[in-house]
C-alpha cells in the first residue's frame, strides 16, 4: 500500500519495537541544518508573517534528525535521514519492509526509477553524505542499544521557514548541489507520536482542532505533532553542549515527552499507561520528508474510561474536538480504501503503516508505567 503522503524510514519489526534502553543519540553541531545569510532572512520573514495570522504560534527547541545507526542481526547499518523504504503490502510481521533491504555493514541508499525506489548498496559511505566518514562512524554503542540517532538542533520557526516554506523545492536543490544533500538546509524536526490502546483492545484516534498550525481537522493519534522536545533544557536555551553532557536524559525525553502528550491531549494520567515502544520512524512528505518517530503506548483504562477521560479535558484539550475508537482488527485492516484513511494526517497514516508492519503488543517488558 504506497500513499505519496508518507513512507517509512525505519522499522523495528524484528524486535517488535524498541524499548527506552535499547536506543541511544549521538549529539553533535555537525548534525544541524547548514545556512546562510539568505535563507536566515526568508526564515524570519515567514515566521512574522505566519505570526501575524496565527498569533498564537510560538517558537521553541527541537531535535533535528540527521542521520541514524540500527543494528540487525549479525550486521550494524547506517542510514541518512532522507532515505526511506516505500512500503508496499505490509504483510504480518513486516515481511514486506524487511525483504526490500539488502543489509550490509555500510549504507543503504535508494534512487528512484521509474516511479519506485530501488535499494543500492554501498561498501562504505554515500559519496552524497555530506558528513566525513570520521562523522558517520557508529557511535560507541551501550550493550543493549539497537539503535541510535544521530541529533542536531533547530526550532519550529526553522521548520516553518524551511520545511513548509514555498521555496522548500530551492532549498532541496541549493543542499544536493552546495552540501551534496537535500536535506541539509532543512530543520528536519524530530516529532513523535503514539498508537494508543486501551485495556479492551481500542485505539484511539483524536481529530486535530482548525487552530493548531499543522493538521488542523484532521484524524491523529495522540501526540502526532511533537511541541516538547527540548522544553525540559529551557526552550531556546537549549544547546547541543548541555545535551552532550546528558545523552540518556535526551533518551529519556523522546520516549517521556509521548505520554507526557496522551496525558495533556487525552487526559490519561501517567500511572495508566504503559512503557512506550518505539515501532520506528515515518516521513511526512507534505513537509519535505518531515520525520516523526512513532510509539506504542497500551493503557490500563478501558476504552469508556479513556473517553471519559477526554471529554472532561485535559491540558491541551484545545488542540482536538473529538475522539473515536476502533478495535484492533479494524486497524489492521485500514487502508486507503478506507473512508477514515483520507482524514488522517501523514503522520497518523505513518503510524498506522508502522503498527501494521511492527505489531508491538507482544513486546515484553512493555506493560510497565513510566516514571
């Protein structure tokens, strides 16, 4: 099933998603956006433009996702930010996802062909990285780290100003030509989201109110649009330096700040939900391959609970007007045949591909409440 809205960047099928100790981050300046004098001016002019529409926008901290390291068995990859499997038929288990990647001790990249992308295998670097193989190199891994991502910094006024912006086209073609990379003008923000379920096997779809800056009407899955990462550090106080001195708090943060957005969205309190598991990463092509990377999340409540719950508000009870629940077999089933499917945003229909391909709810250890 190929949507042209979304594609999938990273699964973690065969270990049925990832638990907070089996990722870590590597933080660097290098993993930043490049700029220049130019851009630096069409970014400000979009964020007081939008300002002026939207005054309550605000600007804040977030991780930019450069590049990242997965491990398989037997083998250790390292991809790009922008290179992502198109997801064909998402048989169980991620058959699919899995079959379409020759995996080999170096980088994976793909071009496209004819309307598709073809996987190639590289023995070492991408000649079109833009990071020296010194940068790329896999980070020195903890014992039980699977992945890590590699992280830089940028901020939604960034985002706005590169990734929504009408000259984002330009900017891809400036970075493949001055960087070697598409992507290296670009904020490329680090969202997150969650499949939310509940005891009795629900999950749970909120729609996005029309005032929010970014899918506004549309059917999501708590927390699919990600304003927290950074705020713990301070807003745009935040530095790649304190964050280095911290990487495991960075860690901590990606998988606290998905329930900390249940809590405030749906208004589930925190000892009700479950150890997020993280099914892997989908791009959001309606804002130049925006990547956000989507959780599991099961609840102790029962689905009339959770909608009691919601319809008394909590925190951020603004962002959305409403709230369905659909039984674990419908989910699997969506498509986009569905009549739901054209209503959800990228990044719920990234989610949903990820939920179907990485089918979390057997992954041990994940019934444990967060801290």
């Amino acid at each position: 099933m190929v949507d042209p809205e979304v594609s999938i960047l990273l699964h973690c099928a065969h270990w049925r998603g990832l638990l907070e100790n089996q990722v870590q981050v590597e933080l660097s300046d290098r993993f930043n956006r490049h700029t220049d004098p130019f851009l630096e001016r069409h970014i400000n002019k979009v964020w007081t433009e939008r300002l002026s529409r939207e005054p309550w926008l605000f600007n804040g901290a977030k991780f930019r996702l450069h590049s990242f390291c997965l491990a398989s068995p037997g083998h250790l990859c390292c991809f790009r930010s922008d290179r992502a499997e198109q997801q064909g038929d998402h048989r169980g288990g991620g058959e699919a996802a899995q079959d379409c990647v020759d995996i080999i001790n170096g980088c994976i990249v793909q071009t496209a062909d004819g309307g598709g992308v073809n996987q190639k295998v590289l023995s070492h670097f991408s000649p079109t990285c833009s990071c020296s193989k010194s940068q790329l190199a896999p980070a020195e891994h903890h014992p039980s780290s699977l992945l890590t991502l590699r992280l830089g910094l940028t901020c939604y006024k960034d985002y706005l100003g590169t990734n929504w912006s009408c000259k984002v086209a330009e900017l891809r073609q400036h970075g493949q030509e001055e960087f070697g990379d598409p992507l290296a003008l670009l904020a490329q923000p680090l969202g997150v989201g969650a499949v939310l379920c509940t005891r009795d096997g629900q999950v749970v779809f909120i729609r996005r109110s029309q005032r929010v800056a970014e899918a506004g009407g549309c059917w999501i899955f708590p927390a699919a649009v990600c304003e927290r990462l950074g705020e713990a550090a301070g807003e745009e106080q935040i530095s790649v330096v304190m964050m280095q001195q911290r990487p495991d708090a960075v860690v901590s943060e990606l998988f606290s700040s998905v329930c900390a957005e249940i809590r405030d969205e749906v208004n589930i309190p925190l000892s009700s939900l479950g150890a997020p598991v993280l099914m892997g990463i989908a791009l959001n092509h309606t804002s130049a391959g925006r990547p956000s990377a989507e959780f599991y999340v099961s609840c102790s409540l029962s689905s009339d609970e959770v909608r009691q719950l919601y319809w008394k508000g909590g925190a951020e009870a603004n962002e959305s007007t409403d709230a369905v629940f659909l039984c674990r077999t419908e989910v699997l089933q969506l498509n986009r045949s569905s009549p739901l499917w054209s209503e959800m945003c990228p990044s719920a229909k990234g989610a949903m591909l990820l939920y179907q391909t990485v089918k979390p709810e057997g992954k041990p250890n994940s019934k444990k409440s967060p801290s």
